[in-house]
C-alpha cells in the first residue's frame, strides 16, 4: 500500500515544520493523553468497558481522538488508542483494566511464549484503527499522529503480567537469558513497526514511539538490552518521511542513547530542563516536552510561569514541540490547557536564527 501523504497545507503545518527543525513562527503544542478524563465530553461518550472496546469502534475513537483538538486549538492530533493494541490483536492474552492498566493473563515466561507472538496482519487484525485513522485524515485540519508502544515497555507488561515499579521479572529476563530477551524484544521490534507503518499507510503524519518504562533502566542496561530493538523500530520507518518521536519517562539518563536510537524527534519529560535536554541530545534532533503535568493544578499563575520558563529554555531556537513531560492528569481543569494552549501560541516563537546547540554527552 502506497503511504497516504499529507497535504501540502499540513506539510507546513507548525508541528511538523518544528519535527523538521525548521522556523515555524510559533512553538507548537499538543498534550500527551489529551483526549481522556479530563475532559467532560470524554466522560459523556466513553461508557463502560475498557479501552480496547473503545479502540474497536471507529465512530467513537474518532470522536475521542477530534474532542481535544476542537476545545483546546493544539496543533496536532493523537489517535486514541494504546500500546498494547497490537499485542491483544493477535490473541496473546491482554486486557486494560480500568484504574489498573494492560494486565496479562499468562504472562511471558519461556521460550515457548514466543510461539504466542506472531506478526500483525493489520487489515485482518486491526481494521478498526485503520478505519479511524482514514476517518481523521478526512476531519482534521492539523497532523494527525499514530502511535506504538517500544519494545521494551511493551515487554515489561508482558513479561510482568501487569504494571509494576520493580521490574523484577523484566530485569531477570534480561539479564538471565539474554538471547531469549533478544527475541523476545525482537518480535516486538517487528510489531510495531507492522503497526506503525499501517497507521502512516492510513494516513498519519508522524508516529511516536512510547518507551513509558524506559528509565527504569541505567545507561549501561538500556544501551545493551533496549536500544537496539528501539533502532530497528525507528529505522524501520525511515523510507516513510514521516517524524518520528522517541518519548520515555525518567529517561534523563538515556536522552543521549535514546537520540541514537534514529528519532527525529526525542521527547523530554519534566526532570530534566529542556536547556540541559537539548544539550544532551545534540543538535540533530528536535526535542518535545516538557512542563511537568502536575504543574496545570495550580493556580494559572504558577502554570503560566512554569510555561514561560520551558518556552525560555527552548531559546526560540525551531525545533521545539512544547508539550507536558507525560500525559495530562484527569484532575486537570480544561480551562487550563485552554490558556496553556493560547500562551504558548502568543509568546512561543520558534524562528530565531542562530547556531544549533553543541554536545551530545549526558
């Protein structure tokens, strides 16, 4: 299938002008998790059942996935959806319980376990994404992003059975039986890839790739055990000439190794300022991020600040996709984004000329 590219007007839309690192007038801006709980009219379409449910009706997951752009004017749109859509299409065993997240009902193991993940075939196992994905690129007026889960995160649930703050399980895996991690990370490498591509055939203009759990790890482990499944996502998708951004969480670490895994994009959560962020991951890369989420509970002067100090960091330099440093809290008030949205729109610029910034060591 030939990939549906987008329009010229999107081309040079400001989020996918900033992926570029081109002068874009003004810094971009979308939320991770924005179509969710915090928003009313979420709450009034989603009904019960878990996500996955949600996910497999097309006329409600474009729905969700259009009700942020419509109330808070950002400047891209996510699919609704989840890291773990690939895995529960081809039977492996994975539900998303409310308030908890992915559990598994046999968790991976052995080597056997890999016998249970076999390649996505996406018209046949995941038609439903395709179609609202064509339902999007249909109603959006700004790119639309696809997304997948990185091998690693998406092996942690997996290999733990559910969510987890240890990893022990994961971590004993790895380091008992490399070469069964390997494969492990391998079919999962080839997953997403499968499943981002469709989504880019579909018609999405960027993808990003999650590595959630990523900064669980040290350098020396993730360099070793992670990285490479990630490259092989990231430069599995690098015919399609769409940005591609790398995002984990607790990833300070790693923001140098996470740059040389292919992104274009690498996406800095709220622990590291975005000065240090671009510092560290050199000037070959556009950064994404990064006001810490919990900031938008406070009072609007406080998150109007604390904005204004990421937008300073970011020294008007292109390149620079403002967004929170993870997903938005359900307690977060609309009205919040609302202003956040509107301010970085009028005080984020993103054309001044000017060196790239130097270095790429953590």
């Amino acid at each position: 299938m030939v990939p549906t590219a987008p329009t010229g007007r999107l081309l040079d839309s400001p989020f996918l002008r900033a992926c570029r690192r081109e002068p874009a007038g003004r810094v971009p801006v979308w939320f991770m998790r924005q179509a969710g709980r915090a928003l009313p009219e979420y709450r009034a379409v989603r009904g019960d059942g878990s996500i996955l449910d949600a996910i497999r009706r097309p006329d409600l997951a474009t729905e969700i996935t259009l009700q942020p752009v419509r109330r808070y004017g950002v400047d891209a749109a996510i699919l609704f959806s989840d890291i773990v859509v690939p895995v529960a299409a081809i039977g492996f065993g994975v539900e998303v319980a409310r308030g908890v997240g992915p559990v598994v009902d046999r968790p991976f193991r052995e080597e056997r376990d890999l016998d249970r993940l076999r390649p996505l075939e996406p018209e046949a196992d995941i038609p439903y994404v395709l179609e609202t994905v064509r339902n999007l690129v249909g109603e959006l007026d700004v790119p639309l992003i696809g997304f997948a889960g990185a091998p690693f995160t998406v092996a942690s649930y997996l290999v733990e059975g559910g969510p987890s703050r240890s990893y022990v399980h994961t971590k004993r895996l790895m380091h008992a039986d490399p070469t069964l991690w390997g494969r492990l990370l391998g079919r999962l490498a080839d997953l997403s890839v499968t499943f981002l591509r469709a989504q880019v055939d579909a018609g999405a203009a960027a993808v990003q790739l999650f590595d959630s759990w990523a900064g669980a790890l040290g350098p020396r482990d993730y360099e070793r055990f992670v990285l490479p499944a990630s490259r092989r996502v990231l430069e599995g998708l690098a015919d399609l000439d769409v940005p591609r951004i790398h995002f984990g969480v607790g990833t300070g670490e790693l923001l140098h190794l996470m740059a040389e895994a292919g992104a274009d994009v690498v996406g800095v959560d709220w622990r590291v300022p975005l000065d240090e962020a671009r510092r560290r991951v050199g000037p070959d890369r556009a950064v994404q991020g990064n006001l810490d989420p919990a900031v938008c509970l406070a009072p609007w002067e406080v998150v109007a600040d604390e904005a204004r100090d990421v937008l300073t960091r970011a020294g008007g330099q292109p390149g620079h996709v403002f967004n929170l440093g993870h997903g938005v809290l359900p307690e977060t008030d609309p009205v919040v984004l609302e202003r956040l949205v509107e301010l970085v729109h009028a005080e984020g610029r993103a054309d001044v000329p000017g060196p790239a910034p130097t270095g790429g060591g953590a």
